[in-house]
C-alpha cells in the first residue's frame, strides 16, 4: 500500500469543506485531480470514506476513524518542512479558534505574550461563536478552542480556563438608571439586544437571568458585540455582555451598568479534541494558556 500526503490531504479538505468544487478552490487543484485523488485513496484502503448525498460528501465512520491520523500526518509534515526555516524552540502552524469576547478582548493579548516568550509567530485566529469554533475542532481545522460558552460534545476536551464578569447595561439616559436598588422584577419587559443562537453570551442570558423574568422582548439579534453596544448606545434597549466587552463605552460615557443583586461571574473554557494530535507546539501552546494571566498592559 502506497498512500500519498497529497492523497490524505485532499481527503481531510474534503472532509472539511463537504464537496469536490469547494475542496478543488481550497487546495488550488482541479475537481477530477480531487477526485482522483480521493479515489485513489478509497481504492488503497479498501473503504468509501464518505456517504454521497446529492452533491456533497459526508464522512463516514471509516473516514472518521481515519480523520484524526490523517491531520497528525499533515502536521508531522509540515513541521518537517519547516523544521530549518523558522527560529525558536518550536515550529509548526497553530491554528486558534476564539469566541466573540475572548477573540476580541483576551487572544490577542495572549498571543503577544506566546510570541514573546517562545518567539513563534505562525498562529491563524478565528472568531466567531461558541458553536461555530466547537464544529470548526470536530472538523480538524482548528488546533485549539478558547470560548465562554459552556460546552458539552464528547469529541471534545474541555476545561476550564479564564473568569470574567457579565453585566446588564443600558444608556445613561434609560428609566432603570432611576431606580434604586434595583432588582431583577425592575427588568421585567425590558426589550433586550442579544447575540445570535450560539453564543456563549446569549446563553449565559437565557441560562441565567432570562429564566428569572416573567416577561421580556428580544429587540434585536445581531452576530456583533460592537452592533449591541452602539444599539444599546442609541436607546433601543438593554443588554447583557461581558465587562471587558463595554469597557471603552463605559469608559466614553455611552453605557451604564444597572448595579443587581446577582453573582454574574462566568468561566471561560479551553477545548481540543481528543484525538487531535499534540505536537509539541501545540502541548506548549496548551500549557501556556493555562499558566497564563490576562494582562492588557
């Protein structure tokens, strides 16, 4: 049996990416060289490794099976090939995947510090919610998750990493900043701004104050935490984000946080899949982050 790279590379681009046309555009290669390819590699191992559903390729469980060797391969050979070109202790690609608020408010500040401490600068990162970064690790295409939302997929390792604080702001201007000691019944048909399906920070929202109101309105969904800010900025209603996330609206006088009687700490959480293979750029990546405090400064 002779299995090329090029073969178990276009098999995990396919995996990912669910159709030869869109696996073709990825890898710079032509549709029949694809699927030559995938054939080929199905005629050596003896098995299909993806169920055909019209025109897209879904993997089966020999093709899941092979999925997770076929990534540690790739990478093995990527970090071969840049074995001699990159300084510093450890070399490779690392690609993070980061929930809205971590991604925007924490990452970049934890990927300053990995670079000054191991002097590595080939990381990818990609933000968007907690859902979309767990299908991103199941699929293989991402090394590392680190999001607020809590997880439960057991294809996934999942442990806890950062804490931070949530809160319910408004503009400065809003009825509820006349109230004293205000308390949760005060929010009562509040029209909420709230993240899309998916985000940890919506469902800490549902999880954790929405099931104690009797009545409230979703005003608006949007995908962005700057869209709620600036909504809540001009009046159209309340919201709840993270602290680091509205810091600077605070800090310019456009939000106020409404003071409740309420513990709105959350944890942060740090996910790989376990069978992703852990090079060692990727173990000192893991440990790092664990040992990490968050530090702006």
């Amino acid at each position: 049996m002779n299995i090329a790279l090029k073969q178990l590379k276009v098999f995990v681009t396919v995996a990912q990416e669910r159709t030869i046309t869109a696996a073709a555009e990825k890898l710079f290669l032509s549709k029949p060289a694809v699927s030559m390819a995938l054939s080929e590699l199905e005629k050596h191992l003896g098995h299909k490794l993806f169920d055909r559903n019209n025109n897209r390729l879904i993997i089966n469980e020999q093709g899941k099976r092979l999925l997770p060797l076929a990534d540690e391969l790739l990478a093995r050979s990527h970090a071969i090939e840049q074995l001699f070109d990159q300084a510093g202790p450890v070399t490779g690609k690392l690609k993070i995947g980061s929930s809205d608020t971590v991604g925007n408010q924490i990452t970049p500040f934890l990927l300053r510090d990995f670079r000054a401490s191991c002097e590595h600068k080939e990381q990818t990162l990609f933000i968007s919610n907690t859902t979309q970064i767990c299908h991103k690790l199941s699929e293989f295409e991402l090394d590392i998750g680190l999001v607020e939302g809590k997880v439960q997929q057991p294809d996934l390792v999942v442990q806890p990493w950062l804490s931070d604080e949530m809160v319910v702001a408004c503009h400065p201007e809003h009825p509820l900043t006349k109230i004293h000691d205000l308390r949760l019944s005060d929010l009562e048909q509040s029209e909420w701004i709230l993240r899309e399906p998916g985000s940890g920070t919506r469902e800490y929202f549902l999880n954790r104050i929405a099931p104690r109101l009797d009545e409230w309105h979703q005003a608006f969904e949007l995908n962005t935490t700057e869209a709620i800010i600036n909504c809540v900025a001009a009046g159209l209603g309340i919201t709840c984000l993270s602290r680091l996330a509205v810091e600077h609206a605070l800090e310019d006088h456009r939000l106020v946080i409404l003071k409740l009687p309420l513990d709105m700490h959350r944890q942060y959480w740090l996910l790989y899949h376990k069978e992703k293979y852990q090079s060692p750029l990727l173990r000192l990546f893991l440990k790092f982050c664990q040992d990490w405090t968050h530090n702006e400064n």
